[in-house]
C-alpha cells in the first residue's frame, strides 16, 4: 500500500498531538477509525508500525491461507460484499476487502505507517497517554485504541538445534515465497488451524512431506465452495438476501457453540462422532487413524475444518510422524525413537505468542504501574475485555477474554468499537480529564468469566493457547456472540471513575 515510514495524505497523520490514537490497523483498528469518524471524532491518528493495513491478513500469505469462518459472517456486518468468490474466502480476498474498506471509509489521510510504538506513559494531571515510536517520535494522546491484536507474533519453538539446521526454515506467518518447494523433501512441524492449510497446498508439489504432530486434532469437514456468478448478482441486487444468510450462518454457529465449549454433553459427544465418521471415512489405514484420532474432549482445542487435509495426509509422500521431536541437526529432525528425517526445508506451523497475556510494549498507568506488571501479578484482566483499571483512557481490542471459539470474531470487535466510540463521545462532550474503570466493576466481570470456564471444555485437559501458564482462559468468552454483544452495546459511565479537568484541582465527577 505504502512504503514503510512514508508519511500518508493530508494533516491527521502527520501531527503530534491526537485525541485519539488507535494502534494497529487490522480488522479492528480499521473498525475502531471509521467508527471514531461516524460518532464525530476525526482527530485521531491510526499507527501501524507495517507498510500496510490489513493485519493478520497482510502476515499470513502461506500457500492455502484462507479463513474457516464464512465470509458473509467474517465481513462488517455494515459492510457487506456480495462479491466474495468462495464461502470461505482466501487472504487475498480478505486483504483485498480491508483495504477496499479503508478506501470507501475514506480512511488513508488517517493511517500512518511504519509507526511502532514502543512506550505510552499516562500523564495524569493532563490527562494525556505519552506515547514513544521505536523511531523516537513522541506523540501524545487524550484516550488510546489498542487494537494490536493477539495472534500477531510468531511462536517459535524452543527445540535444541534449530538455529543449526543448513536447510532453509521459516514459519508459516513469515512464508519466504522465494523459497521454491517443488521436489523438494519437506518438514511441517505442527498440526493446527495454519498447518491443516498448508499441507494440503503443498502436499502435491513437494517430493516428501514429514509431518510432526505432537496432539492430533478434531477436525471436521469445511464447506468450502466457489460462489456461483448468479449468487452474486443476486446479493448484489438484493443486500437483504445475503443478510439473510449472514444471520442463518451466525444463528448455526451459535448453535454449535453448547455442543462445542459445554464439556462432555450429549450434544458434544454427537459431536465427537460425527468427527469419528468423518476421519474413518477419509482415512482408510488403521495405524494413520490411530495417529489421528484426538485423545481429548472436542471443543478444548480450536477445532479444525478442512475437506482436504486428512486425504493429503493419505497420499503416498506423506508421513505423519508422532514421535517427539528431540533435537533439529543440520541435516534435519529428530525423533525420541532415534531416527533422522532428512529435510531440506523446515516449515514452522508452531502458531503465535498469545500477547493477552503482557502488554505488547511498555505501558504504563496511574503512578506508573505498569500494564505487564499488573496482568502477571493478577492474570488478564479487562472490564468487558476493553478497560482495565488504573489505565485511564486506555481501550483494548481484543482484550482478554473477548475471542470466540465458534464465530467470527469480527462480531466481537465490532461491539468493542462501537463501545469506544461511546465512551470517547462522553470523555469529551464532558470535558472529562479521565476515564478510570472502577476495580470492583472489572474484578466482578472477570470473576464472573472465571466462574463460567470450570463448565468449559476449554480447561477439560488439552494444552492449547487459550490457557495461560496457570491453565486459566483469558482469551477467550464463555458465553454466546449474542451475549457478549448484548453486554458491550452501551457505554455505561457509572461503571467508571470519572476525574474532570479543574484548575489547579483534582476532583471525581459522579457519574
Ligand atoms: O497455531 P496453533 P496455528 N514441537 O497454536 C504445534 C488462528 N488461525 O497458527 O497442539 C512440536 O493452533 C502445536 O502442538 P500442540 C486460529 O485462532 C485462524 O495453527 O500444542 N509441535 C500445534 O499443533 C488458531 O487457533 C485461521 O501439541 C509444536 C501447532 O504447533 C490460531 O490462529 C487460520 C511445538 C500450533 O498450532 C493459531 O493457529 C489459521 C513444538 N515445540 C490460524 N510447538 C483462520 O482460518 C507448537 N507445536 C481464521
């Protein structure tokens, strides 16, 4: 889009002092700056420290990136586009729409790229977040957007011997095109939602596939179709057509949300033989069947949809390898059971650092506590997964607990922006000088939360990244879409600290 650093457009990207600055500019910074722009608030700045919008969109380019939630439901709900070419869409489609997005909403003077923020310090007596790019650029702001999302940063695994390998290795969010994998002998390490769409896509072009899979997962069949030309016509003559669908499909995955996240129901183990049909269906060797069959209740893990990946495992250069991984030489991997697979490229499906968890750079509130600090003190924490307390003016996208399990997450973020831009309205209508979430009003909410994971199948045993170092779920909501939208649509000031602006003074505002 931009080239790094360049400075875009007109004036709101290129001053220093902001009401509002958004970081990030993915799905939901994109969101967070067209719903500043409708409520009247237009001074605002969105930082992407990239060369481009887009977020996890612009990282993933792996061959068979595309996404497993519908596109009519993993689009704005105000933004519909009845030209998608699959039910499914791949990441260039997707890519393309936020981009299509950021020109319709008009949104360009506004972004500035290559802007990683490194620090933002709250000033309390001028109510103002501090905040310091990599570049050393200080910017300042009344209120800040977080929108850095949380599966940003690759995971790379800490297996001895890695850095030694003499083949090329890269990971699945960092795909090296230039790297040329015809007939070429092949690692993938790692079997979740990325892996599953890359080995199919690579699988007929590569001489050996060795796949490790350290847990098997559940896996179900992905309705994935071209969309026909007629369909589109259709959507595009008649927009309530295609919100139709759009609300059955959202309705359907709700639905499947008691089957999937309500621990060993009837529902869920209806569930889990579907999955069992499916696998035997497509797999016809025992041993493989075995090596694939999950071991753990379904639902614990992201549960996975590809039509295509258990028949790729089947194919006659592939093997699926279960033996754990011991060390990497440079000649390639291997195994607790001794033995070395020759590879001359290692793919790393190993997934992302969830950075719920720690603030993704230095921040810092009231009498300089800071964010990290607090969140591993006491665990993630967020009012409604925006607001944490004693970091006044601070939202959070994709705050803790706010990802879904069962829908697109785009329902998620658009209730979060909408829920900002209320409370940047009331902080400036009011001439507040800060908004401060009260502690009783977070600490009730996530207690709330953590009540309702003890019935989840998210904490029934599985490792995945939804839990923490001390097992707890701070990623994800334990309830419906639905519910969470219900709970954020209005912006309610009694459940925070109000301080106004007096000279001279401090003083709390009632609410
Ligand atoms: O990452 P993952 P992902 N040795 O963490 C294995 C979203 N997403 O990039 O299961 C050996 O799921 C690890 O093994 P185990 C989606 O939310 C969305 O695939 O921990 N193996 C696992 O198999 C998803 O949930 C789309 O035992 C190691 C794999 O690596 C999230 O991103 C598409 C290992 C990591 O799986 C992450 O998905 C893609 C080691 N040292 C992704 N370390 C959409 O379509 C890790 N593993 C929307």
């Amino acid at each position: 889009m931009r080239k790094r650093g360049s400075q875009i457009g007109s004036s709101p990207a290129q001053k220093a002092d902001y009401r509002v600055i958004v970081i990030g500019a993915g799905f939901s910074g994109i969101n967070a700056g067209i719903r500043l722009k409708q409520a009247g608030i237009t001074d605002f700045v969105i930082l992407e420290r990239a060369d481009d919008v887009g977020g996890t969109w612009r990282d993933n380019t792996y061959p068979g990136c595309a996404c497993d939630v519908p596109s009519v439901v993993y689009s704005y709900s105000f933004e519909q586009r009845p030209d998608w070419s699959r039910s499914f869409a791949g990441n260039h489609e997707i890519h393309q729409y936020i981009r299509r997005c950021v020109e319709k909403y008009d949104l360009m003077p506004w972004l500035r790229f290559g802007a990683s923020v490194q620090q933002a310090v709250f000033d309390d007596r001028a109510g103002l977040w501090r905040l310091t790019l990599e570049d050393g650029r200080q910017l300042t702001a009344r209120a800040v957007v977080s929108a850095v999302g949380g599966l940003v940063n690759p995971a790379y695994p800490a297996i001895p011997g890695l850095e030694t390998f003499k083949g090329q290795q890269f990971h699945t969010a960092r795909w090296q095109h230039d790297v040329d994998l015809r007939g070429k002998r092949v690692a993938v390490i790692g079997t979740g939602a990325s892996a599953i769409q890359v080995i199919p896509a690579i699988q007929p072009t590569v001489s050996r596939l060795k796949v490790f899979q350290r847990t098997p997962a559940w896996v179900l069949p992905k309705p994935d179709f071209a969309v026909a030309a007629r369909t589109r016509r259709l959507f595009a003559r008649l927009p309530v057509l295609q919100r139709a669908v759009r609300n059955g499909i959202f309705a359907a995955s709700e639905a499947i949300f008691g089957p999937l996240v309500i621990v060993d129901s009837p529902a869920s183990r209806l569930l889990e033989r579907g999955a069992h049909a499916y696998l035997k269906r497509q797999i016809q060797s025992p041993a493989l069947r075995r090596k694939l069959t999950p071991d753990f209740h379904i639902g614990c893990k992201r549960v996975l949809l590809s039509s295509d990946y258990y028949p790729a495992l089947a194919q006659e250069n592939v093997d699926v390898i279960t033996d754990a991984i011991v060390q990497v030489t440079p000649r390639g991997v291997v195994t607790a059971d001794g033995t070395t697979h020759e590879v001359d490229v290692i793919v790393l499906a190993t997934g992302f650092r969830l950075d719920i968890g720690n603030a993704p750079f230095e921040v810092r509130g009231l009498e300089g506590v800071s964010l990290s600090d607090v969140w591993a003190r006491r665990g993630s924490k967020a009012y409604l997964g925006m607001a944490v307390s004693g970091f006044p003016n601070w939202f959070l996208m994709l705050g803790p607990n706010t990802g879904p399990g069962h829908t697109s997450v785009l329902v998620y973020t658009e209730a979060q922006a909408s829920y900002i831009a209320q409370a940047l309205k009331t902080l400036f209508e009011r001439n507040l000088r800060y908004l401060n979430v009260r502690q009783r009003e977070q600490d009730a909410w996530h207690d709330a939360l953590q009540a309702r994971m003890r019935h989840t199948s998210w904490t029934s045993g599985c490792r995945s990244w939804y839990l923490d170092a001390n097992g707890e779920n701070h990623a994800l909501f334990p309830g419906l879409a639905s519910e969470y939208v219900l709970r954020a649509k209005t912006f309610r000031p009694e459940k925070y600290d109000l301080t106004v602006f007096v000279p001279g003074v401090e003083e709390s505002a009632p609410a």
